[in-house]
C-alpha cells in the first residue's frame, strides 16, 4: 500500500510545470477523453500505478479538499479552485479547458507563494500545513 510522503510544496511546483507545459492536452494513450487534473498528471499519488494504488487519503492533496468532500470516490475534484469557490468538478462542468487551466494555474502560484511565505520550502516537513496556513486565492 502507498503512503504519499512527498513535499507538498515541490509537488505544487511540479504540477504547475506540468500544466504550463502542456500536459493536460490530448494524451496518446487515451486520445479520446480529455485528461483531468491531477489525476492524470505525475501530481497523482496512484498516476500511471496499475496496482497497489493507495487511497486518496494519503495522498499530499488532500489537505485542500473541504474535510466534508474527503471521503468521495475522488476528492481531488472537490478542490476550490477559485475566490468564488470553484471546484475542478464544477469547473469540469461548466468551463473551458483554457478556463480551468488558467484557475488552476492561478491556484498553483497562490499556494506556492503562500507555502514559501510561510517558510516552507524542500528541506522542511510541509505534512504539518494546514489550510488555515494558507490563503485563499483571489482570481481576478
């Protein structure tokens, strides 16, 4: 079973690299179906595992998703990505891959910025950040 132990922090970086590159366009593994965030990208705890995956509560992520939504079958796509309480599900929904792209980079340097605020960079445990440390963003 996996444990999700990674820096909380250089996973965000990453996964803003990730999307500024590119890496939620059309996969040639699965060119049918739009990729989604996070849990088509190296961000994912379980990507690319075809067994022994581990439970989305252990993963790093799931300190930003609202306590009440961690027990869903994915709580990744509860995560509020805008000021007006956006989620990647309701972005899914209702938005653009060029809308939910542009909030979820926005998002991305948020939280950066925020755990870098605070201090928090590759040489300290960031498993102890909570989301009271860390500001909500504000899209303009």
């Amino acid at each position: 079973m996996l444990h999700d132990d990674r820096n909380i922090l250089q996973v965000l970086k990453s996964e803003l690299d990730f999307v500024s590159k590119g890496g939620y366009g059309r996969s040639p593994r699965t060119p049918w179906r739009a990729q989604l965030i996070f849990e088509d990208s190296p961000s994912c705890m379980n990507y690319d595992a075809t067994s022994d995956r581990g439970p989305c509560t252990d993963c790093t992520l799931i300190q930003f998703v609202p306590p009440e939504r961690q027990a869903e079958r994915v709580p990744c796509r509860y995560i509020q990505l805008t000021a007006d309480g956006e989620t990647l599900l309701d972005l899914y929904n209702g938005g653009t891959q060029q809308e939910l792209e542009d909030a979820l980079m926005a998002w991305l340097r948020k939280r950066i910025t925020a755990l870098e605020g605070v201090g928090l960079d590759s040489e300290v445990d960031s498993s102890r950040v909570t989301r009271k440390d860390i500001p909500s963003p504000r899209i303009h």
